[in-house]
C-alpha cells in the first residue's frame, strides 16, 4: 500500500492519473473525515474560508486533475499555516 507521501508525489508529478482512492486517503490524512460524503462529491473542511477549497469527485476511478492540483494547494496552505504559528 502507497505511503502518504508518495500519493502526494505521485500527485505532483501526473495530477491526470492520480486513483480516486488515493486522493481519499490524502485528505482523510490531512483535513480528517469529510463533511459531505453521500452525494457524488466528497467535501473537506478546511480552517479558512474559500479557496482552496477541498472538493473531490470520482471520475471513473480517477480524481479530476484540477481538484488534484486544488489538493496540494490546500496542503501546501495547511503546512505553511502550521509553520508560521
């Protein structure tokens, strides 16, 4: 089973081809359960308002590549936050 971490780098390198799954459990890691999980989105709370947001749907398996990139915005948000506290 793939680390966390190489999701994210796998997510860095091909955001076109990143499994559903994965992108899941990326940000079940960071931002915890989602809030919204019944409908064909899945919606994670973030502790600021607005973008970026953290709103993935699946698409045949696949993550969409610009809510991957929306990913690692909010990730790379998250970690810079936590650092400058």
């Amino acid at each position: 089973m793939a680390t966390v971490d190489s999701i994210i780098e796998q997510m860095r390198q091909r955001p076109e081809n990143v499994r559903f799954a994965d992108v899941c459990r990326v940000c079940d890691h960071y931002f915890g359960q989602p809030r919204q999980n019944k409908s064909s989105h899945r919606i994670y709370k973030t502790p600021w308002p607005g973008d970026p947001r953290v709103n993935i749907q699946n698409a045949k398996g696949k993550a969409k590549a610009y809510q991957v990139r929306q990913i690692l915005r909010a990730i790379e948000r998250l970690e810079h936050e936590e650092h400058s506290e």
